[in-house]
C-alpha cells in the first residue's frame, strides 16, 4: 500500500510577531467559520490542533479553510517553534 503524500506546510508571519500562519495545501475546516482551540482539552477531536498545542510555547491554534494561524508564547521563538508546528502538522495530517 503507498504512503499518503507528505502534506507541504508553509509558514508565514503575521502582523502579529506573536502569531504565525501556516498554510497547507488542503481543506482543514469546510465552511467560513474557523475553530479556534487554546487547550489540550478543546483539542482531543482535532488531531492538528491537540498536537499544535503538545509544543511548548504554542498558546491557541485557530484554523479556517486551509489554514492554520497559531499564536504562541511571547518568550518563544518562531525559528524554533516553526519548524516544530509544521513537523506536527504534517504528522497529524
């Protein structure tokens, strides 16, 4: 059996240096409204964002479409957190 293609993730920065947009190349969420999760326990249906929010320094996940914006720590780094949370997401997916 083949393994499913690797998801592409791609991050970007926002407006917010807090905040960081990671864009996949497939629907996350149907519709216009967007799910936002800030605990582990908001998260358990949602297999990206439980293990968005398992990274140290990950604050809140927000996803809509396909997107996922994730807003972290103030203390933490995006050069160390991002590839984390792109890892997670494509684990995840």
């Amino acid at each position: 059996m083949a393994r499913a293609k690797a998801a592409k993730v791609k991050f970007d920065p926002t407006p917010n240096p807090n905040a960081g947009k990671f864009t996949v190349g497939r629907t996350l969420v149907e519709g216009r409204h967007g799910l936002t999760f800030d605990t582990a326990e908001a998260a358990s249906a949602n297999p990206v964002a439980a293990a968005l929010l398992a990274l140290e320094g990950v604050r809140s996940v927000f996803m809509v479409a396909d997107f996922v914006t994730v807003t972290k720590d103030a203390g933490a780094s995006w050069a160390d957190l991002a590839p984390l949370a792109q890892q997670a997401i494509r684990a995840a997916l």
